[in-house]
C-alpha cells in the first residue's frame, strides 16, 4: 500500500511541476466554464444580461404612417438588432458583406394594407425579408418575429374602436366599388360591416363615458386572415445558377476543423520527437533551426492542403457543393494552411511538455473556433463576443473559404483575410524560431 502511495505522489508533484499541464487540468475547464456561460447566459432577468438580437436592416419603401410605427416597432424589439437604412443597394451590401443577417423591406402599399384588414383584397401588407442563404437558423427566426409583432399590431387595431371604425369605413367603400362580388355576398358583408359599425360607436361611447382604456379589455374579432405576408429570397447565389444545398454553407466550417486537427497532429508529433531525442539529433546537424523548423512546416502545409482539396472534392462530388471562383478558393487553401502552419510552429515551441502543448493547443483552438464561428452561430453570442471573433484565425478563414465556394466578393474583401493568415503564418514562424533558439 506504501508503495502505491508513494506512486500516486509521485505522478501528483510531477503535474504540479509541470505548470502547463497544472493549468490545463485545473484552471482551463473554470475558464472553458466562465466563457460558455458567458455566451449562453444571462438572458434572464434576474441575471441582468441581455441576449443579443439579430443584426437586421429595414429599408421603408412604403413610408407611410403605418410603415413608419412598423419601423419603429421593429428598431424597439428586443429580439432583434435594427438600425433603418433608405439605399436598399447599401443595405444589400451590408448583407454580403456579413455585417447584417437581413434586409428587412416594407413593401410599397405596406400602410394601406394595414388600414384595410377586413377587405384587402388580393393586396395585403407585404414584408420582404432578403437573407445571406447560409443563415436559415436567424431568417427562420426572423421570420416568426414580423409575425409576432404584425400580429400585436392587428390585435390593437381590432381593441381600439377608432381605428377600428376607420378600417370598417374603408372595407365598406372597397365592398361598394367592387364588381366582383355576388348580391347574396354584398348583402351579408354590408350587414356585418353595418353591425361591427354600429357595435363599435356604442363601445367608443361606453369608453368615453366611463374613462376606460380600450386597449385593456376584450379583443375583438373580424375578416383579418393575414396581418402581413412575409415572403423571403436568399441575397445571393452560386455563380453557376444551381439551387445551393446546405452542405455549400456547412463545409467552410468542417474544412477548419481538419485543417485545426492536421496542424495540432503535427505539433504534438514535434514535441514527441523533442522528448524522444530525435529532435536533438537532427539539431546537431549542419541544418540551421530555421530549416528544421521549415521541414515540419512544409509537411504541415501539404497535409493541411491536402485535407482541404480532399473534403472539397467530397463536397462537389458526394454533395453537389458548387465552386463559385476557384482562383478565390486555391488562394484560400493556400494562405488558410500557412496560416496553420504558424500556429503549429508556435504551439510545438512554446508548450514544454507533451500535455501542456494537447491541453494548451485543443483548449486555445477551441475557443478561438467558438468566437470565430466554427462551432457556436454568431447571433447565439454576446454583441462585444461577436466582435472580438474577428481575432480568431477561424473567422478569416472561413471567410476565405465562403468567398471561394459561395459568397459573392470583391477584391478587396478577399484581400484582407488573405493578408491576416499569411500575417499569422509568417509570425508565427518567426515566434517559433526565436523560442526554438533559446532553448
């Protein structure tokens, strides 16, 4: 029993030695903890958080007093993220650009259409909601909140006696001028509209009698069989003109999960060389330490190459993924894996142990995949998560990646995230290097 005793100490001061490994067993899983509370919490009001909107723009065509309270309903919402825009091109924009998830449009006839619910004819009030296609989750979403709030508007409309009597005003000229409908249907709408009419004054005077907030008790009924009609488009598509699958959309996410995994298999197989003396030996030859480093980098690189064009050619063959500009997508695969091949140099030269450098490397790429939107949707994040995701290589890379198989681009939006993973690639060499020299 002493001796095993004696065992277990032992393998219990080696960890507390090893300060990588001590802080990877016990301090980052209260971290890992703290941050998905952080993104998946505080939506309650007893935790005084606020869970974020969806990031919308409206674009008011129809611009009228109906519209314009719509708007404002929508800019208060608490679900969404509104700002209001009057260039529907520079709204667009904003879509493809990936700063919004929509374009929210109140179609032309949006007002009158609402002051008219009981006889709207074949024109009622029409939403167009234009989306980036490979946010279905959020336009899903999106598309049950103008329902909601159309819905609390016609409720109020429908308890207000005023705004009701004007709507069955209207719907009575509208019945008188049609030449569609049949005498024994004019009959009965004309009863009913007279009835609601006359139920409506009687209830307006009830409320100016007696000082009653109409809004507070029944809820009326009548002809309304649609609010509103929401119809969407997807703001884009593959420059081939084929109907996009879901895989187009899924496929920047799995590419750097195997790109995350090659680079981390070459940086452990690194450190494992290092506490294996092969490390040592080949340092004792006339190759610099740049150059051994370059070798392990340059069979990164291929890897990582690799296993792109491997899952991209599943992609176009096995699920009819589209490619929309290949020269975008080969300069993609090329600066996403040197891009990685930095982050293996520095994860296999700063870690000191076999356990820090797995614990330290799957733990930081793991975050850095949440923030950056390989793993966690962005809308499900904090405002201020959203934005500090632009630091993690996963955003740009699956950027690139979007640009290269479905995401419409111009130059200068392909330029930047190619710029920031040869950026990390070359300092990240270079970071390996200068570790690799002091040790």
């Amino acid at each position: 029993m002493n001796a095993i005793w004696a065992l277990a100490r032992k393998d219990l001061k080696l960890l507390l030695r090893d300060k990588g490994g001590f802080f990877f067993t016990f301090i980052f899983p209260i971290a890992f903890a703290l941050f998905f509370g952080s993104i998946f919490g505080g939506t309650g009001s007893g935790s005084g958080g606020n869970a974020p909107g969806i990031k919308v723009v409206i674009v008011d065509d129809d611009n009228t007093v109906g519209s314009r309270a719509f708007v404002k309903t929508l800019s208060e919402a608490p679900e969404l993220d509104a700002h209001t825009s009057n260039d529907l091109g520079a709204a667009e924009r904003e879509v493809t650009s990936s700063k919004t998830v929509a374009v929210i449009r109140l179609v032309k006839g949006y007002g009158a259409g609402q002051e008219n619910l009981f006889w709207r004819g074949d024109e009622p009030s029409q939403i167009e909601v234009a989306a980036d296609p490979s946010r279905r989750a959020e336009v899903g979403m999106l598309q049950g909140i103008l329902q909601k709030y159309a819905f609390t508007g016609m409720g109020k409309a429908f308890t207000d006696p005023e705004v009701n009597r004007r709507q069955i005003d209207a719907a009575r000229k509208q019945l008188d001028q049609s030449t569609e409908i049949t005498g024994e249907d004019r009959l009965m709408f004309g009863t009913f509209f007279g009835a609601m009419d006359t139920f409506m004054g009687r209830l307006d005077q009830r409320s100016k009698e007696t000082g009653a907030n109409p809004d507070a008790g029944s809820s009326g009924g009548g002809f309304a069989f649609e609010p509103v009609r929401v119809v969407s488009r997807d703001l884009f598509k593959p420059a081939s003109g084929r109907p996009a699958n879901m895989f187009t959309y899924s496929f920047p996410q799995g590419i750097i999960w195997g790109v995350m995994a090659a680079a981390l298999g070459f940086a452990a197989s690194l450190l494992e060389e290092k506490s294996g003396g092969t490390f040592g030996r080949l340092a004792s030859s006339p190759l610099p330490s740049w150059g051994l480093l370059a070798g392990k980098g340059l069979a990164c690189f291929l890897t990582t190459t690799g296993v792109t064009a491997l899952m991209i050619a599943v992609a176009v063959v096995v699920c009819g993924v589209t490619i929309n500009n290949p020269l975008v997508l080969v300069a993609a695969i090329i600066s996403v894996s040197l891009g990685f091949v930095g982050i293996m140099t520095v994860v296999a030269t700063v870690a000191r142990s076999e356990r820090a450098a797995q614990g330290g490397g799957w733990g930081a790429m793991m975050v850095f995949a949440f923030i950056g939107g390989a793993a966690v949707p962005s809308f499900a994040m904090p405002g201020w998560m959203q934005r500090v995701g632009e630091i993690s290589p996963m955003y740009w890379s699956i950027r690139l990646f979007e640009f290269g198989l479905w995401r419409p681009a111009t130059a200068a939006d392909v330029a930047l995230p190619i710029a920031v993973m040869l950026a990390i690639g070359v300092a990240g060499f270079s970071l390996g290097v200068y570790s690799m020299r002091r040790c």
